[in-house]
C-alpha cells in the first residue's frame, strides 16, 4: 500500500461516552459527568435525546442542553421514535459505545431498566442528583431488581 493510499483510509471510529437526556434542565448534571468520564477515558462524548413524535418537548431545556453539550465538546443527537429504549439501543449498537450514563431510573420496567438488559459490554453509570457518579454493577440484575420491585 502506498503513503497515498495510506493517507486516504478512513480513521476509525473512537469509542463514545453517551449521555441519555430527557428534556429536562436538570440533565445538565448527567453531561458534565459525562464529559468527566469521557476525558477520563479517551473517548468521545454524546449526548442523546429521544422524542416520541408528536409528544411535546420543552424547547428552552433542549436548546439550553445543547449549550451545554457544545461546552463540553459533545456532539448533542435528537431522535424521534415510538420506541424509546430501542432507539437509544440502536444508537448505542451502531456506534463504538464504551460507557452509557443515565439519570436515576424509576423502579419497574422503564427505558434504563430495558437498556442496561440488553448489554453486557458496555459500563452504564448513574449520575445522582448531586452529580455523583455510581457505576451500575451488575445491570442485567440490577434492572431486573427494578422491575422485581415496581411489581411486588
């Protein structure tokens, strides 16, 4: 192969850190933590939202988010889907995805429970609400745990 050649080939993709974000201000915390870990670790950070179509967003809390994301060099992507879980599942299968970092989910069945499920090579972490940052260990239990508690 020559130098040219060499020069053309695509680099490949650097692994990601992904902030999943609602559109609420307060999820302002989950990417500064995120941006943190993403230094930490060499990757990439993300920051993802996804809308059900024809479900109200609050646009001044998503604008303000994407202030946020552009401060802490993340790219910032907004999805429409029916399917919430399985279009961040999606994403996150599609793209080079090391840490996934969420807010504090709700005990039964909901979109963090469904994702931590379906991965066993990704870390996920949990920011609390001060900003703390708690490795999820174990998720496929720990969602289940969740789920198990919502139900008893």
């Amino acid at each position: 192969m020559s130098e040219k050649e060499i020069a053309l080939m695509p680099l490949a993709a650097r692994a990601k850190t992904v902030v999943c974000v609602t559109d609420q201000r307060r999820c302002d915390r989950i990417i500064r933590a995120g941006q943190v870990l993403a230094e930490m670790s060499d990757t990439d950070l993300a920051v993802i939202n996804v809308a059900k179509p024809g479900v109200p967003q609050d646009p001044e809390s998503l604008e303000y988010l994407f202030s946020v994301s552009k401060e802490k060099d993340a790219e910032m992507v907004l999805l429409y889907s029916e399917n919430v879980a399985k279009a961040i599942i999606r994403y996150i299968k599609d793209n080079k995805v090391s840490y996934v970092l969420t807010g504090i989910p709700q005990e039964g069945d909901s979109v963090t429970t469904r994702i931590w499920s379906k991965f066993t090579h990704i870390t996920f972490f949990v920011v609390e609400h001060n900003g703390e940052l708690r490795e999820v260990l174990r998720p496929a239990l720990s969602a289940r745990t969740l789920v198990a508690a919502k139900q008893a």
